[in-house]
C-alpha cells in the first residue's frame, strides 16, 4: 500500500524542513513547497490523490485558505490542515477557526503534529511513531 502524500507548503524554509522530516519519518511521502505557487505546481505535475494539505496561513502571494480553494480544482479529494505562527490574527480566526477547518498554532512538536494529522486523515496509528 502506498503511504499517503502530504503537500507541506511554508515559505520560512526551516519550518518546511522540519515539518517534512517528521512527516517523512513517520512514513508520509511528502511533497514539500517553500511558496504558494511551488505548491500549486507541484500539484500540477503529481498525477496521483493528495491526502492532505498542510499549509502555512500568511504567506507572501496566496494565503493558506485562497491556495487550498485552487488546489481544490486539482486534487478535489484532498483534505486541509492550516498552521500560524500568530493564531490570534483575525485572518486565522475568520478565515480557518470560525469556519472550524483544521489548525495548528506554531511553534508545535512532532506529536501535536502526527496527532492532527491523524485526526484530519481519520487514523489511529502515528501517535506512536512521534516516540
């Protein structure tokens, strides 16, 4: 079986490689993309379902919320996950919390972040895998 893929999108470099790494290492295959459009492309070109979207909120160019809603055209069946540095901006609270979609405040730890990847994916194995 084909472990599931997760676009990882988040234009500070070491958060995208770090996430990417805990993703990887609990068995995801991950495609990572350090900007919105990095992200849209990568979509374009990966002919196979996207489990999830795990994206940064405020970004240069499209934020999270705008990348999901045109990452929905091409890969309809992919489910979202948000995550902010700054949760108590109005962007995430009117944007992501009030329409009770998926989030993560920054900064979190591996096993903040398989568990709400579980959660979103609707599984019950990778909280072991955070150790």
């Amino acid at each position: 079986m084909r472990p599931d893929i997760i676009l990882v999108v988040d234009d500070e470099p070491v958060v995208l490689k770090i996430v990417a790494s805990i993703l990887s290492s609990a068995g995801f295959e991950v495609l990572p993309a350090g900007s919105p459009e990095a992200a849209l492309a990568a979509a374009r070109l990966h002919p196979e379902p996207i489990q999830l979207l795990l994206s940064d909120v405020v970004m240069p160019g499209l934020r999270g919320p705008d990348l999901a809603e045109a990452l929905r055209s091409l890969h309809p069946e992919t489910a979202w996950l948000f995550m902010a540095g700054l949760p108590d901006t109005a962007e995430v609270s009117e944007r992501i919390l009030d329409r009770g979609l998926p989030f993560l405040s920054k900064p979190f730890d591996a096993r903040t972040l398989l568990n709400k990847v579980e959660e979103v994916l609707g599984r019950r194995s990778l909280a072991a895998a955070a150790g």
